[in-house]
C-alpha cells in the first residue's frame, strides 16, 4: 500500500496567509511528531513576510512560493500574481510525488499546491477553521479524501459525500493552554492579581476594533471602580501599532499597559486574560475555547461567506461570548460592555466553563490520525 514502501511517511502541510492557517499546521505537525508512526513533514507557504515571521518564531523553515506577495490590484499586480501562481503550481508538480499525503490548511498557496497533488494523484486531506469553506477549500473539496472541520460546517458542497467530512476541531499548540499567570505577569510587567483585557487583533491586526478599544480605554478610565486594578494586553496586528500607540495618548488611560504587533508567547497571553476581545477567525476562536475563557467578539464584517459572523454564534449560541458589531457601536458601548462583564464574576466564570465545553482539545491528534491514515490506505476504488 502505499506510504507503506518507505520507514517514514512524507506529509506535505500547505498553510499560509495568515496565523490562522499557519498555527493549527503547526499544532498538526506537533501531533504528527507523536502519533506513533515515523513521519517527515514539509511545510509550504507564500513569501508574505508575516507567514515567514510566524514559521520563523516556531523554528520552521518552510518551502516558500511566490503566491500572495503583490496585491492583485491593477492588470500588472494580476499578471504578477497569475505568474506566481503558474510558477508555484510547475513548482509543486516537481515536488509532489514525494509525498505520500497533502494537507491543505487555508491560504491562496494551497491552490497550486493541492492541484498539482490532484495531477500526480497525491491523496489530498483539508481542514477548514471556519464554519464556512474557504474558496480554495471550497473548489478542491470533491478532490480530496478527507475534509476536516474546525466548527459545523455550513452549506457543505453537494458533490462531495457527507461520509468524507468529519468535525475535527482546529488544531491548537498544547503550550497555549498550559501558561502559568505568575510567570506571565512578571515577564510583562504587570499585576497578576489585576483585571486584565487581552485585545487580540490576530496576525493582520483588527483596525476598527482597534480603534473603538483605544476609545473604551479612555471611558473605562472615568467608569472602572477606583478600588479594582485594570490592565491591558494588546496584540495589535504589525501594521497597526503605531496608530494604536497615537490613538491611546490622546485618552486617560488607567492601569498598565503591554502592548506588541505580535505576542510570541500566546500562552502567557491567555493564562493573564479575564476577557478577550478578539475577532472571529476559526483558529483564534479554537484558542479561546481550549484556554476557557470569556470574548468580546467583533466579526470581520466583509469576511467571505460571512464566515467569522457563523464562527461567532457558535459561541453566542452557548452564551460563551458577546457579538457586537463594528459598524453600530462607540467606544462608550464597548467600554460598557466590558465593565458590564467585569462587574459580573459569575457570569464571566459561566462564559469561561461554555467555551471550555465547546472546545475539541483532541483536534489535532484526530486530525493526525485523518492524515497518516489517508497516506496509508489504498485509494478509493474509481
């Protein structure tokens, strides 16, 4: 059979684009690295600099291809990018037949990568984060032998057969769960007994929530009970910093502040929050509900599919989080919001132990197991 001819399997892990495609491949390889079977893992990516930053700080160096780098705006940034993709797709074509499975994780480089895999008849295993298919997922799904699911998935492809699809959950790092809030508060310099927020605007940052937090910060300095410390971890987004930066001197901020582009250690992170305020995205969710913690939820309001918006009442559905809409609230109702929740302990605690329940912390053993028994098993009769 095979994948049988050779001591290791050969997995090939496309994921790129953003943090919430490259983190759960990470997890995944994680999981692969202790399912009890030999295996070598490849990961490919586009050359954005925030995915090579992202593979940097795991240790990773990827397989980069030229998919993503110029924005297709104008008739030279769409050649540019058809060129790319051409390049990537002759490129993958050359290197697919030593795998013995592909896994497509989210992101425009999956596209030449899983077609190529298809010509060469490479078994191909998706995972999807969201609760609807991204559109290269969307187009390769009657392609592949598998299709893992972060959440239920919505309006499923008709051409492919239910028994093909499987809700996995998104792969999460065993270490996000397991941070230590002591050692967390003395590395970031703040109060361990302190209410802290943690503003999480992912890997391409979140520029309107942004803004409306900077503007709550400001309120919840006249609002926030004088006999309560209040503090903020701030994941900015790298393109965002500055502005967030500008945006707060012009407010009355109380409490202490840790603000970054990024956070490296996310453990520490989720181990110091007692609400976060974050987007919608299926991989920054997953993280949420394995550390059992409350949100504040802005959908990314044009997401395709609306996506992040059927993401989010997952959680609501199970009072796990709070969806407020970017584009019909101030700062102030924000600011109310967060002290509204602050001020109710018990149900910050019932939000918290909801997103624990809903959270699949076998996700990326299961979908490890998807894997190595797709390169396994002999192909589907025709």
């Amino acid at each position: 059979m095979k994948g049988q001819s050779r001591e290791s399997l050969r997995v090939a892990v496309a994921a790129g684009g953003t943090g919430g495609h490259i983190m759960p491949a990470l997890a995944l390889a994680e999981a692969l690295r202790n399912i009890g079977h030999p295996v070598e893992t490849d990961f490919i990516c586009g050359n954005r600099p925030v995915e090579r930053e992202i593979y940097a700080q795991a240790g990773v160096s990827p397989r980069t291809f030229p998919v993503g780098a110029i924005t297709a705006r104008g008739a030279v940034g769409r050649a540019w990018q058809a060129v790319g993709l051409a390049y990537s797709f002759v490129r993958s074509l050359l290197m697919m037949r030593r795998y013995d499975v592909v896994v497509g994780m989210g992101g425009y480089i999956t596209g030449p990568v899983l077609s190529a895999a298809s010509m060469c008849r490479v078994p191909i295993v998706l995972h999807d984060s969201n609760t609807v298919l991204g559109r290269v997922n969307r187009l390769m799904a009657p392609k592949a032998r598998m299709i893992a699911c972060g959440m239920p998935l919505i309006d499923a492809p008709e051409e492919v057969d239910p028994a093909r699809i499987v809700e996995t959950g998104t792969p999460v790092r065993l270490s996000i769960s397991k941070g230590d809030r002591a050692e967390a508060a003395a590395t970031m310099y703040l109060q361990p007994d302190a209410f802290t927020l943690f503003i999480c605007g992912g890997s391409q940052g979140a520029e309107k929530p942004n803004a409306l937090a900077a503007e709550a910060l400001g309120r919840l300095a006249h609002l926030w009970p004088r006999n309560r410390p209040l503090q903020v971890i701030w994941a900015t987004g790298p393109r965002n910093v500055e502005t967030v930066r500008a945006a707060l001197q012009k407010q009355p901020i109380r409490g202490r502040l840790f603000i970054a582009p990024t956070i490296e250690r996310m453990d520490h992170a989720y181990a110091m929050a007692d609400l976060v305020i974050s987007r919608a995205g299926g991989s920054t969710l997953a993280e949420i509900m394995m550390c059992g913690l409350p949100s504040i939820i802005f959908p990314l309001p044009h997401a395709v599919g609306r996506h992040q918006h059927h993401n989010a009442r997952v959680l609501e559905r199970h009072n796990a989080a709070v969806i407020l809409d970017e584009t019909k609230i101030s700062g102030e109702d924000l600011a109310r919001q967060i002290i509204g929740l602050a001020l109710n302990p018990e149900r910050l605690t019932a939000m918290g132990a909801s997103a624990r329940r809903l959270a699949c912390p076998d996700a990326a053993r299961d979908l490890a197991r998807i894997v190595v028994e797709t390169a396994t098993s002999a192909p589907p009769a025709a």
